[in-house]
C-alpha cells in the first residue's frame, strides 16, 4: 500500500464559508437556524476595528434580532462559561453566533453545547457524555490562529485558574465556519505572528502526526507553505488584503488538519509552558518546535525536507523554522520566559496524554526532560 492507500477521515462542519467580505453573508447563514440569535465577543478591538457595527447592520438588514454577551475573557474560565448559559438559556436563541479570537470561538463552543445537555463544564471534564446537539452555531474568526471554527472542542480554564482542558463532542463542531480575511486587517503585529505560528505548527504536526493521511496531507502541505510565504509579511504590511488571505487560509486548514489528524509533542508541551509562564499559545508552541523537528527528524525525514522547501527559509526544516522565529524576534531559550531546571518535572508531567500520542514518535519522559534541559 502506497501513501495514497492510507485511511484518511474528515470531520468538519456542514458550511465552511471562506473568503474577504464573505461577512455580509452572515444575516442569510443566521436564517437558515431562525431569527434570534445571541452573538457572543470579546473586548473592544472588535469596535475599534469598526466591524462590530458593520455585523450589526448585516444582521438588522436580515432582520435578525441580536442579544449580545460581550467582554469574554483571553482565558475563559467554568464561572464565566457557567454565568453565560444561565444568560443563554433565559434568552433561548434559534442561533449563537461567536466573533473573535480562538477564547471567543471556543467560549461560544461551549455554551450552546451545554445550555442543550446541561450540566457544568466540570461534569464533562469528569467523563460526562454530550448527548445532544449544541444550538445551531456559527464561528466567525478575527485572529488567523487556532481553527478553532473548525474543531469538536473547547478549551476552558479550572476555576482557580491552576489549569486548562477541553470539553469535546463531535456534536460541538460548528455547523458553520464563517471565515473571512478582511476581519483580522487590524489584528496587531505580536498576535499576527502568535496566531500566524499557531496556524502553521497545526498544519506541521498534522502532516508529521502518526494519523496523518492523504485528505489532511493535501491541506496541510497547503497550509504550511501559505505560512511561509505571508507569516512575515503580514506582520510587516498588517493593511495589506493579500497576506491576511494567505494567513486566514493557513489558519483553517490547520483546523482541520489538527481536528481529523492530530498533534504532537511542541503542542503537548505549549499547554503547561503556556499556563504556566503566562505564554501566548502559538508562542509556546514555537519555543519547542525546532528541538521536536530534531527529536522526530529520523521518522519523517521525506515531510521535513518538504516543509524546509515550503517555508523556502533554510536549507533543512530546523534552520528554515529558526529563522523564521528569529525574524519574528522569539526566543527558543526556556530561560528567557522564567523556566529553570526546577520546573521540568511539572511540564513533562504536564504534558502528558493528548497531542503527545500523535508525535511521530514515541517518546519517554526522560527524552522530554533532557529536550527541555537543553532549552534552557
Ligand atoms: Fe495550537
């Protein structure tokens, strides 16, 4: 059997919408479900940047009724995500709609699962099954990052804030993926590259992952050269349309790819490191990938000369992402974020289960250990 042969599965939601100004679209995508919907957001940036007022008027145009839930945290957490389904259920919308960033998507995710199945994000978290469909949902990123418009879980934070976990259920992918370029031209130039390392890290450890196969192959090796090609420069000309394309595109194929073939061990790794030292995700994703690259090279030599030929900045896939990082001016040393020798033991530990099973190889904790060490 030829790589062609090898078992390959999408699961993704009914509409993906994608392309710049498809957001005038949203009042017709919204009636399909009815017409009252509860549109869940962040912070401000979305009214600064303008398209806040903009969606409000495409909805009233489509004769929508709107109820809004602004002010979602960067990290939410089971309070909020509690507080929010007592809202929503008072409400009882046809339709959610989230707009933001991977926190907004994710938030939204999970509070039109559980205001149908009931429950606390904790009982999940335990084992309890989601039994039912969510309220029809619709995703519309601002950020090029997580794909989170894509996927079946959501991440959320303890209550204590001591740690993050998702919530999944195949009935949590969105029915509609709304994803257009235009609403993320005022993303800053540091979340550009954090979520733009995101996007290409998921299409990475996707096409190196032990799941891999042809279907997600095909988007990932797109996903990974659209990287390389306008990580750069989206964060050098932030205005300009065709970068932010490129990026937006990266960004969901990593959702997909990521949702039907999994990780590896620089994400396994990213969610302590981000937890605990305060690190933005795609950042502490990027801290660990070359030294990963390194530790896995023997296993997928093939897919990582093809990715050192896709991001066209280096000779080998190590050196084309080192100067990919030094460009965007991050540190690969541990140090520089507060990490000693000290914590390890915590971030193996950590890191343990979940992205870790679909690194291309298997890996003991003493080989994480000294991966660490080394990056101190
Ligand atoms: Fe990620």
């Amino acid at each position: 059997m030829g790589v062609y042969g090898l078992r390959s599965t999408l699961k993704v939601p009914e509409s993906i919408v994608y392309g710049s100004h498809t957001v005038e679209e949203l009042g017709q995508h919204t009636q399909k479900y009815g017409k009252r919907a509860v549109l869940i957001r962040g912070g401000r940036s979305l009214e600064k940047s303008g398209n806040y007022e903009k969606i409000l008027s495409i909805l009233k145009k489509d004769k929508i009724s709107v109820e809004e839930i602004g002010g979602i945290s960067h990290d939410p957490d089971e309070d909020q995500v509690r507080g929010i389904v007592e809202k929503v259920r008072t409400i009882q919308p046809d339709v959610v709609i989230g707009i933001g960033g991977g926190s907004v998507i994710d938030t939204a995710k999970a509070v039109s699962i559980i205001a149908t199945c009931g429950g606390e994000v904790s009982d999940y978290w335990k084992g309890r099954v989601f039994d039912r469909p969510s309220i029809p949902y619709i995703a519309v990123p601002t950020t090029s990052g997580t794909g989170a418009e894509i996927t079946k879980n959501a991440v959320i934070t303890s209550h204590d804030h001591s740690f993050k976990k998702s919530i999944r259920s195949e009935y949590m992918i969105p029915n509609i993926a709304l994803v257009d370029p235009t609403l993320t031209i005022s993303m800053p130039s540091n979340l550009t590259a954090q979520t733009g390392l995101d996007a290409l890290i998921q299409n990475l450890e996707a096409y190196t992952s032990k799941n891999a196969g042809p279907i997600t192959d095909t988007l990932a090796r797109e996903g990974i050269g659209l990287a390389g090609r306008y990580l750069i420069r989206a964060c050098t000309t932030p205005d300009e349309p065709e970068p932010r394309e490129g990026l937006s595109l990266a960004a969901l194929y990593g959702g997909i790819t990521l949702a039907n073939a999994g990780l590896g061990l620089a994400h396994g790794l990213s969610h302590p490191l981000g937890i605990r030292f305060n690190i933005p995700h795609g950042q502490a994703c990027a801290i660990t990938m070359p030294s990963v690259i390194e530790l896995n090279y023997p296993a997928r030599k093939n897919r990582y000369d093809e990715v050192a030929k896709l991001l066209g900045t280096g000779p080998d896939a190590v050196s084309a992402f080192r100067t990919l990082l030094h460009k965007l001016g991050i540190s690969t040393k541990l140090g520089d974020y507060g990490v000693t020798k000290d914590h390890i033991p915590l971030i193996v530990d950590e890191s343990k289960g979940g992205s870790r099973r679909f690194n291309p190889i298997d890996h003991s904790d003493e080989t994480v250990s000294t991966l660490l060490e080394e990056l101190l």
